[in-house]
C-alpha cells in the first residue's frame, strides 16, 4: 500500500518516491539492554505543515541513545514503542503544505532531539524545517548521518563557547570520540589553533595526528599532565571536554587565567569550577543558520568524519553493544538504504 506526495509539487516534485503507507523502524517498548531494540513495521510518520519526510539513507548512533534506551536519560513523559536516533541524512520524499525552503529529492542532513514523530532508526523519519539543512557537497551520507550533531556540538564548542582564534593552544579532552575527532579540525584547520588532543591507543593516536593534532597525550597514562605542561609551556587557552574525570580537572588547573573551558551536557562527572576560567556547559543548537555555519566549515576544510563501524537497520542492538563496550574511534552509523555511501 503506499499513499501519494504531498499534493502542492515541490520544484522537483516531478522526482518524488511514491511513500509507502509502512515503514521498517528499530524500536523499544521498554527501557533495557541492547536487545529491548527489535525491529517492527511501522506507518510511516505524516509531515505537519512545516515539517518534511526524509527517506532516511543512515542514521548516527551516539552515546547518548544507549542511556535513553537503558532508562537514565528518560523523560517522563516518554511514550513506548519509541524510535531511536537523533540524527541522519537522506532524500526529501514529502513536505508540508507550507515548506517553501526545502524541496522533494533535496539531499539533506537533519539533527532533533526528542523528535514527537519519532527518531531515524527508521525507514523515514518526519521533522521541522528547523532541524534540516542541505547536506554538503563534500560528504556522503554516511557521513552526513555521522557529523550531524556532532559536528553541530563541535563547532560550536570551538566557536561560540570557546571563541578559538589562530595561535591559541587548545586541549582537547576526549578527542578521538565522535565529537572530539571533529573538533580536533575545526580548531586546528578552521581556526588555526595548537591542538593537543587526549585520546588513548595507537589508532586514535595517528588518526588524530592526520587530522591536525600537534600533540596525542594519553590521559589514562602516568605522567600524562607533565607531558601536556611540555606541550603547553605557557599554559591552555581553552579546553574542550569531551569526557571528564580527575585529569581533566588537573588538565583545568593549566588554563591562563582568563581562559575557557566548554562542555557539552552529557559530560560526567561536570567539570569543576575554577576561579578566574570561564566554565560553559552547552547543548548543540540546531537551526538552518547553524547548519549553514557547519555547512560552510565542512566545505573549507573538507572535513573527514570517521565512522569507527557500520550496522544495518536490523542490527541496531549490535551498534548499541559496541557503542556500549567503548573506544570507539570516531562515530557509528546505521546503513538503512542501499546507497548510503554516495
Ligand atoms: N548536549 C549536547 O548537545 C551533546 C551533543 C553531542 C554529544 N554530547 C555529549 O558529549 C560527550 C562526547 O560525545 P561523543 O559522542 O564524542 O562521545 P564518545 O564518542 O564516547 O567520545 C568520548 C571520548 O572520551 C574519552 N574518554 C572517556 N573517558 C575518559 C577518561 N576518563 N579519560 C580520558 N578520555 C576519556 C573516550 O576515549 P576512550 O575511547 O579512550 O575511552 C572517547 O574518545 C558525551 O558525553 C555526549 O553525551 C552532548
């Protein structure tokens, strides 16, 4: 059974998929273990007035999925079976009555925490304008699906809480995880900072050295804060925390004074306080400006998005297991459409 497009003709309209009345998503109906993820046919979501329906090519999977399926981050007003997935890429297959700015085939990217309609461990997934934007020319859309919050929480730690500038010397703890391999590029080839980076084992390390580190310091390693005072001689700017614990604290105490740390809510333990550093948590802020801010820097330095490992649709319970076993180098991703890497 499908159903037809929306009957007001987007500018490719003469393009537009037929959308089934049914979809294939992973879903839960009940806080658990990775195998609370099954998957289930579902109706496909209808796009409101200002929304658009994504034909969803790969979805990303972030930490902070496998801690809303295990039930620490539920809201309570959280309704079962409920579809995972903050974020992806994919084609424009139906707009609402009042979507002027995005139109059916678009290439697209979207970010939307919470989304009512559900989230992108989905065949199609449906949100607010607000929350698309056109995907890069640079990238695929596995990679679309894995920079998407993640380069949003990114730049805009280096940005707008950090304000990084040419010549600083920026730490960044955490580094090889999702975000931080963005960040790592965004500070060190968009704004031309010194970056040491804090990640352990041998991959992170060259990976991270490709990607524009001047410095690899393992944090879990002894003599891990006189190795970042060698490589910080007249001390930190900033620093981005990724993860958190007693070396970023000690890493805190090498800030000039005056300097900034930026962190995005999820970070545990929070980073303590300290007088004379600016101390900023902050979510990733998603808006088609936003979009176009990250779309801008991704186009400048061609970014690379490494995806650390792949799943089918079907196979989200594995990805939330690896996800779960940690050292992940870079994101995963979900492939729920054949042609997710073009
Ligand atoms: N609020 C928002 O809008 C927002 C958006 C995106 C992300 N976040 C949050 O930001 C954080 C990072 O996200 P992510 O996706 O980049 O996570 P991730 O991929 O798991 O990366 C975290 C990194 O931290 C490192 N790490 C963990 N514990 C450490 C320790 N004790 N010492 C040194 N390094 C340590 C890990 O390194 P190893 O591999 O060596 O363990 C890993 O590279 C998460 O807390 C997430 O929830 C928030």
């Amino acid at each position: 059974m499908s159903r037809p497009a929306h009957p007001k003709r987007g500018r490719k309209a003469e393009n537009r998929a037929v959308v089934p009345a049914e979809m294939e998503a992973v879903a839960l109906d009940e806080f658990g273990p990775p195998s609370v993820l099954t998957q289930r046919t579902v109706p496909v979501p209808r796009p409101g007035p200002e929304e658009v329906l994504i034909a969803v090519h790969a979805a990303g999977v972030g930490v902070w999925d496998a801690k809303i399926r295990d039930g620490t981050w539920a809201d309570d007003d959280i309704e079962f079976p409920l579809i995972l997935g903050t974020d992806g890429a994919g084609v424009i297959a139906e707009i609402g009555e009042r979507v002027r700015r995005l139109h059916v085939g678009d290439r697209v990217w979207a970010y939307t925490y919470d989304n009512p309609k559900g989230g992108f461990y989905a065949q199609y997934v449906a949100v607010s304008t607000k929350h698309v934007a056109a995907l890069p020319k640079s990238l695929t859309m596995l990679q679309g699906a894995a920079g998407a919050v993640t380069g949003l929480t990114a730049l805009q730690g280096c940005d707008d809480h950090l304000e990084i500038s040419r010549g600083q010397t920026v730490l960044i703890f955490g580094a090889s995880g999702a975000v931080g391999t963005l960040a790592v590029q965004f500070a060190a080839r968009y704004r031309g900072a010194r970056v040491i980076a804090i990640a352990s084992g041998s991959n992170a390390r060259t990976l991270l050295e490709k990607l524009g580190a001047d410095a690899v310091i393992d944090g879990r390693r002894r003599g891990a804060l006189e190795r970042i005072k060698e490589a910080a001689p007249d001390g930190l700017d900033a620093i981005l925390a990724l993860a958190g614990g007693p070396m970023l604290t000690a890493s805190i105490g090498l800030i000039k004074h005056g300097g900034r740390v930026a962190y995005p809510n999820g970070v545990e333990p929070n980073p303590r306080r300290r007088r004379r550093v600016r101390v900023v948590p902050y979510d990733a802020d998603v808006s088609p400006t936003k979009f176009a801010e990250l779309g801008r820097a991704v186009g400048k330095i061609r970014l690379v998005v490494p995806i650390a490992a792949t799943y089918q649709l079907g196979h989200a319970a594995k990805a939330h297991a690896r996800i779960e076993r940690g050292h992940v180098v870079g994101r995963i991703a979900l492939t729920i459409r054949g042609a997710a890497r073009s």
